[in-house]
C-alpha cells in the first residue's frame, strides 16, 4: 500500500456534474425566461442556501419558483436521496409541476443512466423536466450577472469587477477551511481526521473574527458574494455543526465580531426568510443516522437571539 492510499480519506465535494449555464443572451442553449426554471432546493443544505439567499437579494422569487424537498433524506436504492413528500411537496409525495418524488428523476431526464451522487440545489428545465445545472457556485454568480433583466428595483451586484480577485480570494479560504471543513470534522473516521479540519476550523474562524472585527462585511462596504459563502454555515454552527458535528471549541456567539457580523445579516432585509431552523435540524440530527444514531433533535439555541442588536452599523 502506499503513502497516499495509507492515508485516512477526508470529506471532499464532489465536483457538479451539471453545469450548463443559463445566459441572458441564450447563447448556452438555456435562455434567461421568467417561469421556464424551477430551483429544487432544501432549507437544511448551506450549498443550497446560498442559490436560495441570492434568489431572495436579487428579487427573482417570481421569476425563479422553488420547491422544497423533505429535510429528511429517503433512503432508495441503497442511498439517501432527496425527495418530495405529503408535506413538502403535494398529494403523493410528487412535486406538484414536474411530478417526480426524487430529484435523481430530474437527473435521469438530463442524463439516462446517470450513476453519481444527486445534490441539492437542481435548477430544473420545467417543460423537459430535465436538469440543467446543479452547480451552485456558478448558480450564484450568474443569478448576480445574467438575470439582471429581472432583478428587483435596487437590488445589489454581489459580484463587482474591481474586488473579484479578493472575494474570489476570501470564498476560497472560506471554502477549504469553514464550508467543507464542518463536514470533515462531522464525518471524520479517525482522529488524526478530525483534528486536523477542528484545527484548520478554528483557525480560519479566528482570523475571520479578526477581519471582522474592523469591517461590516468581508470585502469592500458592501454585501458581496464572499459573504454569501460565509453566512449559510455561520448561522446553522451553533445549531448543528457545534455539536452535533463536534466543532465546539467555540460557538460562533463567543465570537463578538463573527456573532454581530451574523446577527447583523439575519436582521438584513432577504436573510432571515431564507432560514428554517426546524428543516435544518430536523434534516442533520435525522438523516445523518451514523452520527447520531437516536436521531433525536436538539432544541437549541433559541433563534430569537439573532434578533438581539449587534451595533455593527458604525463599521
């Protein structure tokens, strides 16, 4: 065996396997029309809660409709899927305009035969039933860019020329160390696995409250797209990932700048409606059964504190 085989295999994202881009020119094959999309998404999923909170700043929510799958995972051939359900979806546990129960039904229509893992968010072609594209970093950055046409009256550009290379800079730290680095500490099978992603955690949230301790947002004086990198963890950390992920060195609340920084976007016009703390617990504490095998949901913390002032404006 060898050095690398040798060592303990750490969380990763698989790479999006559907990526076609939706242009406002239709020069990619899929035209940028109001009503011709629907975004599958999970309240639970920070990847897709950054799809969801760009829809909601951008005002696109009549343009693009969501559907909202189950928050627990259906096992089906012998892997957890995300499916509609009597509750979350409509008679028959089928999304009421595509009419599929799973998602991977939508990737089967895209691509028969398909073999490889199906993840939220799917942004679905509703005359083909097909999936365009599941591929949430570009879903974001084009919702900023290419949908502009039916962007609401004011609504701001996440993704500005001059200070792209330092968000592209700040989101990829933030990915490596924050957004995947939860899952590796979660999923960890040995201990050299997680202390290294807790270590790597921790470290990059101090140096997050660091920056934010002398500024509003990440980059620049506005809300950019490294915040909406940030954001979708921070508020689901002290909820699931602090415990039920073992990432408690800290609480994101012992941290005054990221605590306020957090406090003062849920209090942010598009935010707070884009956060459903039950979905969220209800889909970790009850699909992740070889975390937590009991699967019982934890009560807290208590979702009014979010609402307590944060005083970051004079920043």
């Amino acid at each position: 065996m060898s050095t690398d085989q040798a060592k303990p295999r750490e969380h990763e994202r698989v790479p999006q396997h559907f990526t076609a881009r939706i242009t406002a020119d239709g020069s990619s094959g899929w035209p940028v029309e109001a009503g011709k999309y629907r975004l599958i998404a999970s309240w639970a999923c920070p990847w897709a809660h950054r799809v969801i909170l760009t829809r909601s700043l951008m005002g696109l929510q009549e343009a693009i409709p969501l559907a909202i799958v189950d928050p627990v995972q259906e096992m089906i051939d012998g892997e957890y899927h995300w499916v509609f359900s009597e509750e979350h979806g409509g008679p028959g546990g089928k999304d009421p305009v595509l009419g599929i129960h799973a998602l991977r039904e939508a990737y089967f229509k895209a691509e028969p035969g398909y073999t490889g893992g199906v993840s939220v968010p799917g942004l679905v072609d509703v005359a083909s039933g097909k999936l365009v594209s599941n591929d949430f970093e570009r879903l974001t950055l084009d919702l900023n860019t290419e949908w502009k046409a039916l962007h609401r009256e004011g609504a701001p550009d996440i993704y500005p020329e001059a200070l792209r290379p330092e968000i592209d800079a700040v989101a990829k730290e933030i990915y490596q160390d924050v957004n995947v680095g939860v899952y590796r500490a979660g999923f960890a099978k040995t201990q050299a696995t997680y202390d290294r992603a807790v270590k790597a955690l921790f470290a990059r949230l101090d140096a997050l409250e660091e920056r934010l301790s002398t500024r509003r947002y990440l980059v620049g004086d506005q809300i950019t797209e490294a915040d909406l990198r940030l954001w979708p963890t921070l508020i689901r950390f002290d909820p699931v990932y602090h415990g039920h992920f073992k990432c408690n060195i800290r609480q994101i609340r012992d941290y005054p700048a990221l605590w306020g920084y957090t406090r003062d976007l849920y209090q942010t016009p598009g935010f707070s409606e884009t956060v459903n703390f039950e979905h969220v617990k209800r889909h970790y504490y009850a699909t992740h059964d070889f975390v937590n095998p009991t699967r019982i949901v934890a009560h807290g913390p208590d979702p009014e504190l979010l609402l307590t002032p944060h005083g970051r404006e004079s920043l």
